[in-house]
C-alpha cells in the first residue's frame, strides 16, 4: 500500500494587506452581492474575475423557485467571462458572501463542487492557473489555482 499526501498552500491575508488590484476585485465582489437574486436562501454570494487584460467582471448567484436550476455567484461570473470575452484568460476570482442577515460572512466562503469543476475547466481551456480569492471578515484565503480547491480532478486529459 502506498499512502499519497496532497499539500494545498493558502495564504490568508487582512484587507489591509491586499494589493491594489486585489482590493478593486474585492471591491466589485463586494458589490455583486448585492445584485444578488436570492429569495429563497436569503445568502448573497457575488464573485469578481480579473481577465488578462485587466477587465474585471462580477457576477452574483440567481436562484428559481424550482430551486436545481439557480446558479452560483461562480459560475455565472466565469460563463459570463468567458462567453463576452473568449479570448482573455481570466486570471484571478474573488468570491465574497453575505449571510441571512445582510453581513458579510466571517469565514472566507467556499465554492461548492460543481463550481469548482468548473473553475478546473476554464484554468484547462486557458491553460492558465487562476488565483482564487475567497473573502470572510476574519481573514482572506488565497489559493494559487482552481486544481488546488479540486484535487484528483477530471479534466478533459481523461476523454
Ligand atoms: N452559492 C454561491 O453562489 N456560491 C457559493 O460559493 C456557495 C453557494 C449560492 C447558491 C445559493 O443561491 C445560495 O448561495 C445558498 O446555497
């Protein structure tokens, strides 16, 4: 038998630590959220993506009353990147939430599955790694890539 160890580095930084263009993603993250359509979860979640250019692009979960077909803050914010501007990487994603009671969540948020294999797909189609940027008030995550939030990943490698 052999035992394999999978090491995922995060760096956790305070506002004040964020660089500028750190800060400006943030900053339209933040915002997202409250374009948020989230009657039935009343949980706000707006994500920013940074594309190679410097164009940034936010987006906020959309949820249904036939709730399977509402979608994350995620992934409308990487299909709304990458379907307005298929040709530019996108570098960096930020995501940021509100919880029931309008306040941003102390913890930093965490993608669910299904975004996550999609964050894998846009890093595969770009053959770009993509920083993610996961905000709470009580510190901020950063992990170096999509494949790190999604170890031992299907990828398109496999077809
Ligand atoms: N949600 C997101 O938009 N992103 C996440 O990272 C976690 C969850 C949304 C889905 C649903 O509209 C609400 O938050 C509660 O799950």
């Amino acid at each position: 038998m052999k035992e394999l160890n999978i090491n995922i580095p995060v760096t956790m930084k305070q506002e004040d630590e964020l660089t500028e263009q750190e800060k400006a993603l943030l900053v339209e993250a933040k915002a997202a959220t409250f374009r948020s359509y989230a009657p039935y979860s009343n949980f706000s979640v707006g994500a920013a993506a940074l594309l190679e250019d410097g164009t940034i692009v936010s987006g906020s979960n959309q949820e249904n009353s036939a709730y399977p077909s509402g979608i994350c803050a995620e992934r409308t914010t990487i299909f709304y990147a990458n379907s307005k501007y298929p040709e530019q990487k996108v570098m960096m994603l930020c995501v940021v939430a509100r919880d029931t009671k309008g306040q941003f969540t102390e913890r930093p948020i965490a993608p669910c599955g299904a975004c996550r294999q999609v964050l894998v797909e846009t890093e595969t189609r770009y053959n770009q790694k993509m920083q993610i940027m996961l905000y709470g008030t009580e510190g901020i995550y950063f992990i170096g890539s999509a494949k790190d939030l999604l170890p031992v990943s299907f990828d398109s490698s496999f077809l």
